[in-house]
C-alpha cells in the first residue's frame, strides 16, 4: 500500500478533527435537542453542553487513530446524526 507523505498525513488529521468533529457535535446536538423529553429552549440547553466533549472526543479520535482514512470515522457518524436532528426540515424542504 503506498504511503502518504507525513504532511499530508497530519494536515488530513487536522483538517478531519476541526470539520469533522465539529459537524460530529453540530449534528449531535441537533439530535440530542430533538429526542429529549423537555420544552424546546431546555432541551437545546441541554444538548449544548455534551457538544464539548463530543467535539473533544472527536478531535482526540483523529490523532489517536492508526490512519488518517479512520480519522475521518467522526464525520461519518455525523450523516445519521443530522438526518435523526434535522429530519422535520428536511421534509419540509422536500415539499
């Protein structure tokens, strides 16, 4: 398998821990307001501050991880995340 050169690695990281973990805690929020059992304004309180350590955890994953391709894994776990949070927009843009 041919091997990336090391700049390339680390700036694929980076680019992988700040846009993917932030699409990681923006869609986890977003979904964590929508399945809480509590008023509107309360429930994306509350959905706000695990953000933090989601967006930690991702950037964590990205240089902790044994290739650059898996540190992308936030971002794919961020797609079903966004559809769950942001599905009664998403119908209405669809009509």
């Amino acid at each position: 398998m041919i091997q990336a050169p090391a700049w390339l690695q680390i700036l694929s990281r980076s680019a992988a821990a700040l846009f993917g973990g932030y699409a990681l805690s923006y869609a986890a929020s977003a979904c964590l307001a929508r399945l809480l059992p509590l008023s509107a304004a309360d429930a994306v309180i509350v959905a706000t501050l695990p953000a933090f350590v989601f967006y930690t955890g991702a950037i964590l994953w990205a240089f902790a991880s044994r290739d650059a391709v898996r540190a992308w894994a936030p971002l794919a776990l961020a797609a079903p995340l966004a559809l769950l949070g942001f599905w009664p927009q998403a119908l209405g843009w669809l009509a």
